[in-house]
C-alpha cells in the first residue's frame, strides 16, 4: 500500500485534498509549524477536521517542524499532547533528539521525521529508527539509489510535487542572517526567490540564480513506488486549494494507471513555476533551475498578436471573464494581462505592459477550471433500513448500527407513515458527507409527526459520524520531566580551516576541497578533526572511511554522522547543522562536542552551555548548501574554481565556495563576517580565510574582530530571531 499525501494549509484546501481522493493530509497549528504564514489550524477547528477525515478514511499527520528554544518547551510538549489526544495520525517533527526524548515519555505517539532533519542516507534512517521515528521524510537531494537502501530499513515518504528549497533541507539561515527571519522557525523571506548576478561569464547578468523549478515527478512515481516509498508527498500549503485538487487528481490517476493528459494541463493552470524538474532524486537536469521566472508561469495557450490597438491571442482555447495570463518575451516575464473578449482568431486580451508580436501567453488562473476542481466531493455509502411498526420505538438501523426513538409508536388516526416519507426523510444528511442508499423500509401505518422522525433522522446520523470519525488514540497525559542542565564552562577554542595550518586551536577542524583526495594533515598542537558536510550518499561515505580514519574525530553538520561514528569507534563534534536548541536537544545528543544554534541569542546559548558545547562565535557564518550546480551543470565549459561571488539586488556579496564529494557541491557564507565572543567553547569559522591562525588569536577580542574582519555583524547574538 502507499499513499497520497496532501498539502492543508486551511480548511479549505484539507476539503480539497480529501475530496479529489488524496489518502492522507499534513498540516500545521499556528505555532511550532514550518508554515507559519499559511492559514492554518487552532485545535478545535483541527479537531474537526480530523473527524471528518477519519469518518472518510482519511489519515491526518500534524507538522510541528520548527526549532524550538527552550522556554518554549513546555508549550511545545503540551501542544504535542493536545493534538494527539484529538486524533492526529502521527506528528511530523524535524528535531531528532526532541523526537527521542518524546519517544521515551510518550511511545504511543507516532512520529514521523521531517525533511528538515536532512535525513539522506542509511546512517541517518538507521538513527531515525532506533530514536522511535515510524517513517523518515527523506531530504529532497536523496537519489533514487540511497532511497531505495534507507526504504528497507524505515518507512520513506518522499515529495513528489512542489515548491523545492534551494538549500540542502534544514541548512538554510540565509533568511534568518540576511532577512532578520528564520526559515528554521516556519518565517523564511524567501531570499533564494531574488535577483542575483555569478562572477563568472555567462552569469554575470541578474537572474533568479537560485530559484529552483518546482518539482514534478509525474510518471517516475511509478521508480520511486519500486524503490519501496510509501508516502508520495505533495508540497503546497501555501497554495490555493484548486492545486491541491490538480495535484492529488494527477497522481491519483498515474498511480491507478488512468493517465489523462488534461490532469497535466490542470495542474500546470493552477500553479507551475519554471515548468517543472524532476528533481534530484533523478539527477540535476536542465530544467532544475528557473533563471527567468520566479512565480507561477501557467500553460502556454498561444503568441501575441498585435491588430488596431488590441491584444489578440492566437489560440484555439477560448477563456472567460475573470482569466487572467502571464506574458513571456524570450522566456522572461514582462507583465500580466487579463481576459476581455473571445476572437475567431482566439481570444483578446488587456494589459498595462506594452506587448509585442510574437510574445507567449501563459494561463495562470482557469476560472472554469478552478470551479471544476473544487467541484468533487467525497461521500460515505451507508446503507439505511427502518421499522416503525405499532407499540414499539422507530428503529433505525446504519450499517449494522442500531439507532431507535424515544417512544412507543401508535397507529394513525389521519395520514399514517409511508416507506415514501421514511425515505424523503432519511435523503437529507444535514452537515454530514453521506451518500444514502436504502434497505429494508417498514412501516405498518404509525403516526410519527415531521418534528420527530427528523429528529430521529438527526439522532441516527450524529451517533453514526460519532462512531466513524471516533478518534482511535489512546489518551495521554503529561508526565515528562525537563532535564536539568549542569551548567559548567568551557575554555576551548575550535577553528574550522580549509585545509590550512592552525596551531593555536584546542581543536582543528579540516575542510577538504576534494575529499577523496584529501590526505592527513601534518601534526599540530590540537586535535584534528576531518569536517563532514550535512549530506552525503552512502557510496560517498564508504570511499572516504579510510581517510576518516586518520582523524582523531568528525566534525559534522548531518545527524547521519551519529551512526558513522559509532561504527568507526570516533568521537563526534556535532556542528551548527544539528540546529541544537534546547535543553533536551543538549541532554539527547550523546556527541563528544556539541555546537549550540548559531540562530540563538548569547542569553540562550549561555543556558545551554556545559562543558562540551560550543557555539559559533566569529568569523564566516554558511548560509547554504547547495547540492547541486548553480551552473547548469555545465561540466566541459567550467572554470572549476574553488570560490565565487553571488551578488544580489541590494549589492551584497555572498562569497561561495565549491568542494568535491562525488560531485561538486557548493557553500553559500553570508557578506559579512560574525565578530563576537561567546558564552561557552568559541567556535571559530576560517572557511574563507586562509589565516586560520590569526582568526583564533582574536577569537576572544571582539575590538580586533571588528578591525580585522571590517564588513560584520554581530548575527542573533543579541536581538532574537523570529
């Protein structure tokens, strides 16, 4: 079995899911959800919702995804309860040691592991696993290989339609450094969506560098169906409930082999940006990246044609008041325009921009369409029968479920009760989703005023919904116990060095250019640990184990290097991708060295130390990474540099970095440096800067920071993020 996963971002669009058929439905609360600007659900609204889902078969998943700080724990715990005890089918959670620590207290609670936690590859599923996870959201960059390995060891739910984040899930703080927003905590600016200019040729001009297509498997569901997935995710609760529709009918179809070209041609009408990838899963192809457009591009319906003035689109489609288009010119957007009037040549329309011959009309929004979509409507088959016979109660019967009267019935003495009436009756369902179907009617002549039989009728069908939307969950309640953190200092300074020399570091933490080529550094003062970044596949892991093993320890930024160094009998020094927050982040984690949120202020980070944290505290601060080729993947006409500049429309310079692990992969730092000290172990990034040496002989001088670094920030160290 698998499923069909829809996106509900209100109810609205949880009725649109359900309705096309979708199995299952994700959606948030309006706290501790990655969407925080979706509109979302309080808990008696959620509750209903999940009566109605359940009475039709549907399951209901909860996400509450975000980073969680540590005086919102107990908030955070107490809503998780809540929401289980009201019917949530499992909870989506993206913090794994959070996840752990809930297992432990609460084992009834099905959790399922969100693609925030960068979970690609067998050590991560295997960790996911054992910490009480029933199924992994995979990272959008897992490839079908790695997918098909990490679905025998857990279930896998995998995206398949939407919106894909240009950064390695759960890795982005682009929005939180350069928007003041975090992305982490449900409030990303969307940053990747802008303008940006690439120092090399044939890039260098403004374009949407880091916007991504939105991902469409279409027909190679059918590979990741083989490969073991059992939950095929559509991305989308920021969008309208008619893409919900769109998107839920098209897999649907493809998944019971009922093809239908205009299921394409639909979702395409209801929201497609860049018209389409397949995503990374399949390989990076040429459509990956949307360079030109940004937003929703629609469907091609015809070319410009300019006549007297007017507008007239040569197309055989014919629209209606209230469609609207989007108009391309050499593939990039120069405005909008709206339907005026239907032509024998095609349809004319108006526009503020000036359009030209040849220019291409795109369809964005279908109003004919959009009411088809919302036109479906999911009901139950029941199947009624009923006596009402003389001297006993009426007697309804729902599916083998007995509902009676309240009194005796006595014999007419003017119009007596007919089959015909019992069934005008019982046709109408009030509120509830049932398709009515009748069996046996008996009726002996009985009297039973209008007043009463309809409030038989009401009776029976509230008993009945209460019986199939009843919530199966056992009920909980609170009983965890916060731990309490032996807040104690530490004294040591870490640098992270790109392959450079640093013999003023306690420890030394090496960043290879291209790791299966990378050797042993020559020995220094500290201990050195070799730096793994957050994804990697498992064929990628098992070439470099051998130069793993030179190390005295891993640097890590992806869970997944728990396992990794349990195997290789390593000490692990969990770094700033683990987005370890709270308390229970820091009691959970059994890491020799834990690096604490970089998005977290020094008051919060300072609660949260003991005598194994550290906390990132100057110099370059990465924003992304990204998994793939800003480039087009290009491979014969690259530069093959190690570093370039990503400029933006405000002109700042974001510099980046490539590296080598199996492929290229590339790092975006933010445009200016971190200057600042810190509460507990100083955490020194020299990425960027070849003298390591002199950035951790300033590591605690916040003065000469500042005249060393010239461009910086202080970052969250004080102001809180949202």
């Amino acid at each position: 079995m698998c499923e069909i996963l829809a996106p509900a971002g209100g109810m609205d669009s949880a009725l649109a899911a359900i309705n096309s058929g979708a199995d299952a439905i994700y959606l948030g609360l309006s706290q501790f959800s990655a969407r925080s600007a979706a509109e979302n659900f309080d808990l008696q609204s959620f509750k209903e919702l999940s009566c109605h889902a359940h009475a039709l078969g549907v399951k209901v998943y909860v996400a509450m995804n975000t980073l969680v700080k540590d005086d919102e724990l107990e908030k955070f715990l107490s809503t998780l309860i809540d929401v289980w005890n009201e019917g949530a089918d499992a909870v989506i959670l993206s913090d794994l040691f959070l996840g752990k620590y809930v297992h432990k207290y609460y084992p009834e609670i099905k959790l399922h592991l969100s693609t925030q936690a960068g979970i690609c590859n067998v050590y991560g599923a295997e960790i996911a696993k054992k910490y009480g996870f029933s199924r992994v959201i995979l990272a959008r960059e897992t490839p079908i290989e790695e997918i098909r390995l990490i679905s025998g060891i857990i279930e896998t739910e995998v995206f398949v339609q939407g919106a894909l984040c240009t950064c390695f899930s759960g890795q982005c703080y682009m929005s939180a450094f350069a928007g003041g927003n975090s992305g982490n905590r449900g409030k990303c600016k969307q940053p990747c969506r802008k303008l940006y200019s690439i120092d090399r040729d044939g890039f260098d001009k403004p374009a949407y560098r880091l916007s991504l297509s939105d991902l469409s498997v279409g027909n190679s569901i059918n590979e990741l169906f083989s490969a073991g997935v059992k939950s095929f995710k559509i991305e989308g609760r920021m969008r309208r409930p008619e893409y919900v529709s769109a998107a839920v009918l098209y897999y649907k179809n493809i998944l019971e082999n009922n093809v239908n070209t205009d299921d394409l041609r639909a979702l395409k009408r209801t929201y497609n940006r860049g018209n389409y990838t397949k995503g990374l899963a399949f390989g990076q192809d040429k459509t990956f990246i949307s360079y030109a457009v940004q937003g929703h591009i629609g469907e091609f319906v015809g070319n410009v044609r300019v006549e007297n003035g007017k507008y007239i689109c040569l197309s055989s489609e014919k629209f209606v008041k209230g469609d609207s288009f989007k108009i391309l010119r050499d593939g990039t957007e120069v405005g909008g325009a709206v339907f005026a009037a239907n032509n024998k040549d095609g349809f004319v329309i108006d526009s503020k921009n000036k359009l030209k011959n040849g220019d291409k009309v795109f369809v964005t929004t279908d109003s004919s369409l959009n009411r088809r979509l919302l036109d479906f409507e999911k009901r139950i088959e029941i199947t009624v029968s009923a006596q009402f016979i003389k001297g006993s109660k009426a007697e309804v019967d729902i599916c083998g479920n007995k509902f009676f009267g309240d009194i005796e019935l006595r014999e007419a003495e003017n119009r007596p009760l007919t089959e015909d009436d019992i069934r005008t009756c019982f046709s109408k369902v009030d509120k509830y989703p049932f398709k009515v179907n009748f069996g046996n009617l008996k009726t002996d002549g009985v009297f039973l005023a209008a007043s009463e039989i309809n409030a038989l009728r009401r009776k029976s069908y509230k008993e009945y919904y209460e019986i199939i939307s009843a919530n199966g969950n056992k009920k909980i309640a609170s009983k965890h116990v916060l731990p309490v953190i032996d807040s104690t200092s530490n004294t040591k300074v870490a640098a992270i060095v790109c392959e450079s020399y640093c013999n003023n570091s306690d420890i030394v933490i090496f960043k290879p250019n291209e790791y299966e080529k990378f050797v042993e550094p020559r020995e220094m003062k500290g201990a050195k640990y070799i730096y793994l970044p957050p994804f990697m596949t498992s064929e990628e892991i098992e070439r470099i184990k051998s130069v793993v093993k030179k190390f005295d320890g891993i640097y890590c930024d992806g869970s997944w290097a728990i396992g990794l160094s349990e195997e290789l009998n390593k000490p692990l020094f969990a770094g700033t991708g683990f987005n370890l927050s709270n308390c229970i982040d820091i009691f959970e984690c059994n890491a020799e060295y834990l690096t604490i949120s970089k998005e977290l202020t020094y008051a919060e980070q300072s609660k949260l130390s003991t005598a194994k944290t550290f906390a990132l505290s100057s110099g370059d601060i990465k924003l992304m990474d990204l998994i793939y080729c800003p480039f087009g993947k290009q491979c014969k006409n690259c530069d093959r540099r190690l570093k370039y500049t990503f400029t933006d429309e405000n002109g700042r310079k974001f510099p980046v970095r490539r590296y080598v692990s199996g492929s290229c992969r590339f790092e975006v730092f933010n445009f200016s440096s971190l200057v600042g000290t810190s509460p507990t172990g100083v955490l020194v990034d020299c990425t960027l800067n070849g003298a390591a040496e002199n950035c951790v002989k300033i590591a605690l001088d916040i003065q000469n920071q500042k005249l060393y670094y010239k461009n910086y920030t202080r970052g969250h160290s004080v102001t809180p993020i949202l």
